[in-house]
C-alpha cells in the first residue's frame, strides 16, 4: 500500500474512535449492545490471505455479581414497602421487585452458554486499496437464571411474571432458562490492508433479531432489537516476520427499538487492545484487555434508568496451537470482568477452533 493509502486507512481508524470518544463526552444503565469483544482471538481481527474459513466460538459466560451505578455489589438490601431494581446482563434487563418491611440478601447466578459458527470469504478483489470480504455468523445458546433471596421478615419476590413468598424461615427461590436460536450476525463488509509492517481493517456488521426473545422472560437467547456496527483494527508488527503483534481495535455500535418494548437501547463504545506472540510455528501466546461504555442515553417510555450508563473492563490471556499447520487452529481464551457499574460482572471462557479451506 502506498503512504496515501496508509493515511486514509489511519483516518479511517480514528473516525470510528473518535465517534466513540465525542458520545462518550456527552454521557453520564442501560441495555447493553451485542457486541462482546471476550472470546474474540488477539488476532482474529487481521484479514487472512483470499480464501473460504469456517471459525466455531463456543462461548461460556458466568457471573453472580451484579454491581450497581457506583460500581458497588447488589447483594443485600432494606425495603419498606416495596422495591424495584433491575439487573443489567448478557440480553437484556431482569426486572427484580422485592415487597414487604425487611432486610434482604440475594444471591445471583447465571450461566450462559453459546455456539457460533462463522463463515468467512476473503476474496481476491479490491475495494479502495483493500482486499474485500464478508463473513456470516448464526447463534444458538442456553441461558439459565437463578435469583435467590433471604430475609429476616415476611415477604415476596417477583422477578418478570414469577413471584415467590419467603418468610425469616424460608428462602424464596426462582429460576428460568431458555435454549434456542440467537442473534445471527451478518458483516457485508469488510476491508482489509497489508504492510510490512502493518495490518489494518475496517468493517460494517449487523445483528439481526433472529434469536428467542419475550420481553416477560427472565431468560432470554436473543437479544431483541437490532444492531448496527462499525468496527476498526489496527496491528503493528516490530518484526517482518509478524511473530509479534500489537492490537488496538475500535467498535461502535447504534441499536433499534426492541420488539414489544417502548425501549431504544444507547449506544455502545469498546476499546480493545493486546499483545499475541508467536513462540514457534505452532504456538501463540496472547494476552487483552478491553473497555466497554455505554455512551447515550436509552429511548423510550419504557426505558428505566435512563440517566444511568453502564460499563466494565475485563483481562485476560490465550493460548493458540495449529495441530495441523496452515489448516487448522485451536484458540483457548479465559478473561476476566472487573469495575462494573450498572451490569453484571463475570467471567468470559471460549475454545475457539479455525478450518481452513
């Protein structure tokens, strides 16, 4: 690539973080967006050379932490009457109303697990100095929710359409799960730039409201609303070998109203960043990090906490292994959640596998 197309490339990139920056200037919890930067490889942004691949991303998430707007875990309350909160987690809010005059502990779990296979097609075309392609991408997950409270006087717990009654005695108990159908993600385009020293990318992605959704379960696959997304990379290699490689990568995201909901969810800003180090032919160790903020206000006269956004960072490390040289790979990748607000906060696991055609 010649250096005016390295600098519109550059352009390019920090037009997509600087939307994110702007919007978050402007913002103060919301429904939080699809994209979930966790499982995805330190490397899997960088376009590979023109061929067909098939990636499966089999994903866990687990978390019983739910922290409120000042980052503080939500596991004990006072009510006096009655009193209604709202955890913030992987597709969508769970409504929680806690009645009666007492003292409550609760403890949260939820478990979620995904299959996504990936398609991918890198032609051997050019678009504005880059080569083209696209990639489509299914869902299908299980997701289990369990809310237990404990309380030192009468009352009654009630989570979306489920009310359960407990005493100082006797804890109440309620718990759902869904299996089925997620959201199906679809990215007509997506570019990408070679260097010696340099890989540079540049997509468009949207997610579909193909996944079970039901605005009065507690579990839910799908997310129900639709996405739009811009995203960004940019990798530096020190070496012309490419053994190292440093990460930053920018996503923006806008959503639609949700289905059978007066509810526009904000949009979403994350900041991604890594390190990937290939130690043979075979091996690559990596370590990332990422910061996801919700950047504008959800929309709606359904829409609660509007003037509360949510947030977190997570870290973690993988480990590649190619039991099949320049066929197929095998990611393992574990990350961890901290300084939540507003949302959930768990841990991310993921055995990722890439066949090549």
């Amino acid at each position: 690539m010649d250096k005016q197309w390295h600098k519109r490339v550059v352009a390019l990139f920090g037009a997509v973080l600087l939307i994110g920056t702007l919007a978050q200037a402007e913002a103060v919890a919301g429904e939080m967006g699809h994209y979930a930067p966790a499982p995805i490889g330190v490397r899997d942004m960088v376009m590979p050379p023109a061929g067909k691949y098939f990636v499966s991303y089999d994903i866990y998430y687990g978390t019983d932490k739910f922290k409120n707007s000042s980052g503080d875990s939500l596991d004990s309350l006072s009510v006096s009457g009655s009193r209604t909160f709202y955890i913030s987690g992987q597709h969508g809010r769970i409504p929680v109303t806690i009645t009666g005059n007492l003292s409550v502990d609760l403890d949260l779990d939820i478990d979620s697990y995904a299959w996504a296979p990936a398609f991918l097609w890198v032609t051997d075309q050019e678009f504005l100095g880059a080569n083209y392609g696209w990639m489509v991408s299914p869902t299908f997950g299980h997701m289990s929710v369990e809310v237990e409270a404990r309380a030192n006087a009468v009352g009654t717990l009630t989570i979306g359409n489920i009310s359960q009654p407990f005493s100082a005695s006797k804890s109440a108990k309620i718990k759902d799960d869904a299996t089925g159908f997620g959201d199906a993600l679809v990215m007509p385009l997506w570019l990408g730039w070679r260097g010696k020293h340099y890989d540079a990318g540049f997509n468009y992605a949207v997610y579909l409201p193909t996944g079970y959704y039901d605005k009065d379960n507690i579990a839910n696959i799908g997310y129900g609303f639709l996405t739009n997304r811009l995203q960004a990379s940019y990798y530096f290699y020190p070496m012309e070998n490419k053994a190292t490689a440093f990460m930053i990568t920018p996503t923006y995201e806008w959503h639609s109203k949700k289905i059978d909901e007066h509810v526009q969810p904000g949009q979403n800003f994350t900041l991604e960043y890594g390190i990937s180090q290939y130690l043979s032919e075979r091996f690559e160790i990596g370590i990332s990090a990422y910061n996801q903020w919700q950047i504008s206000d959800d929309h709606g006269s359904a829409a609660v906490n509007k003037d509360t956004h949510d947030s977190v960072s997570g870290f973690g490390g993988q480990i590649t292994y190619w039991p099949i040289k320049k066929k197929c790979a095998v990611v393992g990748k574990f990350m961890q959640e901290y300084n939540a607000k507003d949302r959930t906060e768990g841990m991310f696991g993921a055995v990722n596998v890439m066949w090549i055609f």
